[in-house]
C-alpha cells in the first residue's frame, strides 16, 4: 500500500520523488509500505517506508498503520523541533501496532520497521527503527544514513563480525528493534544537514540487501528518481526475489 503526493518545491529548486514496491518472486503478499506527504500549511516533506512482520496480513496492517500514524503525528502535532516531531510519530505508531496486537493476544509477534525522512526548509531529517535503511548520494560521495538494528550488525559493530561476514550471516535478518514488538520503541534519530541542488535520498526495504552498494548509487544517480525505484526492485527480483523490495527515491534538482 502507498500514499502519494505530487512533489513541491524545497527552496526553489524543485524537489521530485519516485516509488516502487514489489511482492517479489518467493513471497505470496507484499508486507512493505510506503508514503510521500506533503504539508498544505508549510515548505515540508514527509518520506517513509516500512517493512511489516507478522504474517501476511498482520505484517502488511503494521506497515501500513505506521506509515499512516507518522503522517498523522508529524503534521498533526507540530510542538517541538522537528527531530522531535518525527520521534513523536514512530512512538505513536508503536503505541498503535503494539495495541492492535494486545487485542489479539499476539505481543511480540506482529510489528515493523520503519525510516522516515523529512525535509523541512531544505534540511533532511531521519528517524530510524529496524533494518529499512536510507542513503545519501552526491556526485562525490555515498553514504549510508542508518544503521541495522539486526543481531548481525550489532555484532559487527562490536568487533564480533566483519562488513563481509554480517552481510552473509545467518541473522542478518533478525532484528533487535522493531515498531510495536514492546509498549515502548527507541528511536534513532538525526538531522542530515542541507539537501543540496544534485543531492539524491534513497529509502528502501531489506528486500534490496542483495544489492552492492555500487549498483544502488548507479541507479539513483543514473535515472530519474521512478526510474531508479523500478530498475532498483527489478534488479531485486534478478537477484532471486527472496522478499518484499520497496525503494523510494527523492531527488533535488540544479536550481
């Protein structure tokens, strides 16, 4: 599921986005999410993906509850910085998906992850639960923003495994965070700094891990930012299609 909003203008230059999302080639439903919002009030943009777990349906109305308490919260409650605004909202969106799964009697085993991005008067800001993840690209550089809450990155960032060997180990996947597994959710948050005329924003779900780091700068800086999605999700699906793949895209234009 997918919420989108015809792009605005960040100070002059235009800012563009594009999405992709697909089910992949060994799942039988897509359980990611995603949404492009724009504030009618203010110069704001708000991106998010989400990667629900839980099953087919719990995992998909997880992602999807995220994605829309975020957007309620951010633009619905504007007290506090922005960093704080967008806390607000992941911890919202863990109090919704950790309630739902209290009515069921199912804690622990329904919840997501979840990045959000938002660009406020030309800065970009991050919050960051799970294993979705968001890069910077600039014609110079590439940079991951975020960090894995997996138990194979937790110990690669504690000496145990190398880059190499987390990206091949059995529990690449298992998460140590996630939105709504606990009544309460840490949230990492960051403020990025200027997004630049030529900068480009890629938010994606862990369905594009198979993907080097060279083949995702190629595509975002290569294509339009639709383009880039599709190409991103199709290489996916080459790369054996093993989940859900969802990449999202933003792009400032040379004013």
């Amino acid at each position: 599921m997918s919420w989108w909003n015809e792009p605005t203008s960040q100070n002059s230059a235009p800012v563009t986005a594009g999405a992709a999302s697909d089910t992949g080639l060994a799942r039988d439903e897509n359980e990611d999410a995603y949404g492009d919002f724009a504030s009618q009030e203010a110069e704001e943009r708000l991106f998010i993906v989400a990667d629900g777990m839980g099953g087919h349906e719990q995992g998909q109305e997880a992602s999807r509850m995220t994605v829309a308490a975020v957007q309620d919260t951010f633009f619905g409650v504007r007290e506090g910085t922005v960093l704080e605004r967008l806390r607000r909202g992941l911890c919202e969106a863990n109090e919704r998906v950790y309630g739902e799964a209290e009515k069921r009697e199912t804690e622990g085993s329904i919840g997501t992850t979840a990045t959000a991005a938002a660009l406020v008067e030309g800065i970009v800001y991050l919050a960051h639960v799970g294993d979705s993840r968001a890069y910077r690209f600039r014609a110079d550089e590439s940079q991951q923003l975020t960090r894995d809450h997996t138990v194979a990155r937790e110990m690669q960032r504690r000496g145990a495994l190398t880059a190499e060997e987390a990206r091949s180990h059995p529990r690449r996947g298992t998460l140590t965070r996630a939105i709504g597994v606990e009544p309460s959710v840490d949230v990492d948050l960051k403020e990025i700094g200027p997004f630049r005329a030529g900068d480009r924003l890629l938010l994606c779900t862990d369905g594009l891990e198979t993907l080097s780091d060279t083949v995702l700068r190629e595509a975002v800086l290569g294509h339009s930012p639709q383009r880039a999605c599709e190409h991103l999700v199709q290489r996916a699906n080459e790369r054996g299609g093993h989940d859900n793949a969802t990449a999202l895209v933003v792009h400032k234009a040379q004013s």
